[in-house]
DNA sequence: AGATGTGAAATTCTTCACAGCG
DNA sequence: CGCTGTGAAGAATTTCACATCT
C-alpha cells in the first residue's frame, strides 16, 4: 500500500495532475492517468484506493482535490531541504535543472572538496568547501543529499552526510553505499542504465512488454 | 531468468568484478558480492545461475571466467552506439560523464535545436542540428537514444528517434513517452526521484529495509 | 565447516473481473 | 451503459532451506 513503486507512481500521478489542473482541466478518469504514465488502468484505480480517496464512476476523479490529497500523502513535513555534493559538470547540471522548477525540493545548498569552487554563487545556490557541510546543513536544517562525487570519493562523503544526520541520498556515482537502515539511499547508476537499455535493445522482440520507467 | 531486474544486477555485478579484477582478485563468494550491490547471497547465486555459469564451494566464482561469461551475455552484438538529442545542461553533463568512461557504450554524436550549438566538437563528440538527426544516425548506425531536451520536445524527438529506426532510449525529459512496443525505453525522472527519497526520508524508521538502488 | 545450486515457500506486485452506483 | 472500488486470481520476484560437494 505504500510501497516504493506504489509511491513512485503517485508522484507521476501528481505531476500529471498538476499538469492538467494548468491546462484548466477538472476532471479525470483512471484511463486517462493510466495512458499518460504508462500503466494500466486497474492499477491507478488500486493506487489511488490506497489514498483513501475516492472518485466518481460519472465523471472521475476531481483533479483539485486530488492533486490536494496527493500532497497531504506525499510531501512530508519536514523534509525538502537538500544539499548537493560535487559541483562538477554532474552536480552543476543538476543544479542548473533544479533551478526554477517548482519541485517540493530545494537545493539549499552545494559543497565540493576544490576550494575554488567554494565561497561563491552558481545558478543560484551558495557554494561551500566541504569543511562547512557539518555546520551548514545543522544550521539549514538539511535533510537530503545529492552525492555528484567520482567514485573514489562517494563512500567517505555520503559517511559524512550521515554524520550530518541526513535521512536521505540519492546517489548519482556508480558505487553502491553502505549507509545506516534509517537512510534512505536511492541509486541513480547511469552507465548501468544506459547498457541495461544497450541489452533490451538487442533483444527486443515485437510483442513484447510496453515501456518502463525508472521508480 | 531474463527479467529486467535481473539484467541490471547482472550489469552490476559485473562491475564490481571488473573493479575486483584491477585489484588482482581472483576468486569471490556470492557473499561478497552480495554484501558489496546490496542484495542477499541467495539472490547472487540465483542470478548467476541464470547465466549457466558455475562456481565452486571451496573457493566460489572465478572472477576472470565470469567477467567473460557475463560480457557473452550483457554485451549486444551491435548496439553499442549511442546519441545525444538536448546539448543543454543536462546534455553536456551527460557528455563529460561518459567521455573517458570505459563503458560499453558510446556516444557517437550529439545534436540540438539550437543552430548555434551545432557544427562543433563538445567533449570530443561531434555536434549536429536536429536535422541531421536521421543522416548521422543512419550513417553511423547509431540505435540509442538519449533524451536530454525539454519536456515540451520529449516526444517529438523521440518520434524522430523511432523513426530514424533507434530501438532504445534513455529519456530525461519527465514525461513518460509513448513509442512502439519494439523500441525499450527506460525514463530517468531525477525530479521523481528526488521527490520519493524525499518522502521515504521522512517516514524511515528505523529497523526498515534495506537501501534501495534503480534498476 | 562452509559454500554452491536449487526446489519450494513466501512475499510482493499486477491484472482480472465484476458488483454496484450514478 | 461506462466507470469506480475491490476481492480474488495470477505473475513475478525474493528468500528459505537443504542436499551436495570440497
């Protein structure tokens, strides 16, 4: 009922939603979700089920009030703080792509280990060498870390952001972590993902299952 | 057996043995290597077994043989040539990633809307206009894509990528794309991501499972 | 003793199919 | 009627547990 993939999949509901509740549209019917992210029908009746909210069989889910539970469900309270370590073309593109779009999380933050990238301002986002990540992320209140570190450096960093008590990574180096069971780390392994597409592409076979996504 | 799990902890796997190589390892347990991707030995051992591949009680798997026997597997006979369609941020990040990366795939070429863009070398990959899209693609058999445009022109260019005959796409873009059944795509919605990690952040408790890593 | 290979159980996730409502 | 909510079936995946080998 609120499993990982449950999770991700209300979250593509809601941006969909969102989407629509700007193109002026109010009303929306399982189906409609269901084509737009990629899944079937029965399983966005069951995911919204697990919300306890309930449509109506004549016109469908309202998407305002959704969009409304939604939120009440998925943005915790506390937690939209994120710092991101690593400025370098990795980190300073996420950086670059998290500005300026409305997410629930903000990057409050950036560190790297070069002292010249330090002390000053990119796109937006203070920088600071990695010395301050203690401090600044008490201080902000950080709850979330972005580890845009080469590989070598991605255990001890993610061990300090620990230490920093953040709950939750995403990992964009190609190592897996060991972290503490209260941390979340979610792994965004590139490389690995782009042969995983090199393999299917190969074997794909006509008739075979539909696209997937990423949760 | 084949299953798309399973292919991307084949692909991990993999290279965690390669890095073991380098060390001058020669034999693991499926121990090890479970502790080190973060799954049970149980799972390790089911997988390799898929492959037909064997080990043995005293001294577990060599290293060298299985690293030989996964490339058999995971590498595909002639897709290994990749293009980049968005030479924004996101784009240039992903250029400078895989430029001296020793992965198994290659980004041949590189192309953007935006003229002024084009008709140059970016990371030593050669940069075309959108409109050469279907040439270079033809002519340097290129059958994967890679999206890094805005979400507006997600599926106008993946259109243009399935008809210039790409059979897998790695998009970017938050927008699930729709392509025929023969064309694998994997989307990776950092937005997404960061917005589940976030709330599982909030709500770990502890004693929860283990960290999580995107296949 | 400790590791592999593997049936079988357990668990998780998805889809079917249909009652019931507007 | 077509759509929602949902029990039940069905698939897929993971984990257990143990015979077997060295």
């Amino acid at each position: 009922m609120t499993s990982e993939r449950t999770i991700a999949r209300l979250i593509v509901y809601r941006r969909l939603l969102n989407r629509m509740l700007g193109e002026g549209v109010r009303w929306a019917h399982s189906r409609e979700l269901a084509d737009l992210s990629g899944v079937q029908a029965a399983q966005v009746r069951r995911d919204l089920m697990g919300l306890g909210y309930t449509g109506t069989p004549a016109r469908g889910y309202d998407v305002c009030a959704l969009v409304r539970t939604l939120a009440e469900r998925l943005d915790p309270p506390g937690i939209r703080r994120a710092a991101l370590v690593g400025i370098g073309r990795m980190g300073a593109a996420i950086l670059a792509y998290f500005q300026g779009r409305g997410s629930g999380v903000e990057i409050r933050a950036a560190f790297d280990s070069d002292p010249r990238k330090a002390d000053r301002h990119l796109y937006g986002c203070a920088c600071h060498g990695i010395g301050d990540l203690p401090r600044v992320v008490a201080e902000e209140q950080i709850r979330l870390g972005i580890l845009a570190v080469p590989a070598g450096a991605a255990q001890p960093t993610a061990d300090l952001l620990v230490a920093s008590d953040i709950r939750g990574i995403v990992n964009f180096a190609p190592v897996p972590l060991r972290t503490p069971e209260h941390v979340f780390v979610e792994q965004v392994d590139i490389t690995a993902i782009l042969e995983k597409v090199a393999f299917f592409a190969a074997n794909a076979r006509v008739g075979g299952p539909l696209t997937r996504s990423t949760p």
